[in-house]
C-alpha cells in the first residue's frame, strides 16, 4: 500500500510567527500552482480513485478540494488527528516574544511538554498514530495533505516506531519539508 502524504502550499502569515494548528489560508496563486503541478505528477504515478485525507485546516482543505476537483477524486476526508501541532497561547505569537524560558523549558522535555499550554509532541504522535492504524486498515493507497510535523510523525509510524519513539524523532530533528512537497511511503 502507498501512502502519499503533501505538504500544504505556505499559508498567509509573516515569517517568524508560530501558527501550528492556527487555521491559515493560503495564497491563491501559489494554491493554483500547487494544484496544478501536483495533478500532474499524481495522475502519472498513481492509480485513479485514491482516498484522499486532509488535515481540516484551510491551508490542507483548500488545496485538497481543489486537487479532488483536478484529479477526479472523490471529496477529500478531513480528519482532525492529521492536524499540526496546537501551541496553545503561542498561536499566532512571535516566536521571538515567546518568554525565553518557555522555549527552554520545551527544548529540555520535547516530548512531553506542552507548549502554550497546547499539545505536547507525544499527544499529537498518539493521534497520528491513530490515523496511520486506521489507514493501513483500510488496505487502500490514499494522499495525504498535511503539515510538516504530521509528515514527519508519519514517516517515524511508517518506520514501526510507537508514540513516544516518534514523538522524541520528530522533536530531535529538523524537518526540511518544503511547502508543497510530496513524500511517498510504502508499506
């Protein structure tokens, strides 16, 4: 089974902001061209009829209807367990007016801290986890479109680790997913 998992085009807001699970449009042109180039490359190397997942924040919603309109799929599935990770008061705050020892207090306990008072890594990782169970259930290939974070935990699931083993894997590494981008997994 495949699992195609995209990252959603860069939402509308300034750089330096922490917006996790904020729910963020993005830009129209950048949603064309996203759309566009994705249909494309998809309708060679997958087959017709594919489930298709979305986070249900606008950034992912949107470029999903507008994939399953291009593709001919049927309408995208939101599912909240493939949402980023929520920052409680952090949301839409400047990272750099986040209380320095906050920040510290996540860099010494990524995995079980809650930032913002939001969601800890661990959680977030149940809950992917959660819905990666569910899709390998379902024995069907299906495209996922989602957030960095969420990627990222589902390549540690694909990978056979549990909760907390992909929860301290994602925390400890830097991503270098680009908006827009896609990544297949096997299994």
């Amino acid at each position: 089974m495949r699992l195609l998992l995209v990252r959603h085009p860069q939402p509308l807001i300034e750089q330096g902001v922490c917006y996790g699970s904020s729910d963020l449009a993005v830009n129209a042109e950048q949603l064309a061209q996203t759309t566009s180039a994705l249909a494309a490359s998809l309708a060679v190397a997958l087959p017709h009829g594919m489930a298709l997942y979305t986070s249900p924040l606008q950034r992912c919603t949107q470029l999903a209807h507008h994939l399953a309109a291009a593709m001919d799929l049927a309408p995208a599935i939101p599912d909240p367990r493939l949402a980023e990770l929520h920052f409680g008061r952090w949301e839409l705050q400047r990272w750099d007016d986040i209380a320095r020892d906050e920040i510290d207090a996540w860099a010494a306990d990524m995995v079980h801290y809650r930032p913002g008072g939001g969601e800890s890594v661990l959680q977030m990782a149940q809950r992917v986890a959660a819905f990666y169970q569910h899709w390998h259930a379902q024995q069907q290939d299906a495209i996922v479109i989602c957030h960095a974070g969420t990627i990222r935990l589902l390549q540690a699931c694909q990978r056979g680790l549990a909760p907390a083993a992909m929860a301290l894997e994602a925390a400890q590494q830097a991503h270098h997913i680009a908006y827009g981008s896609t990544l297949l997994l096997q299994t």
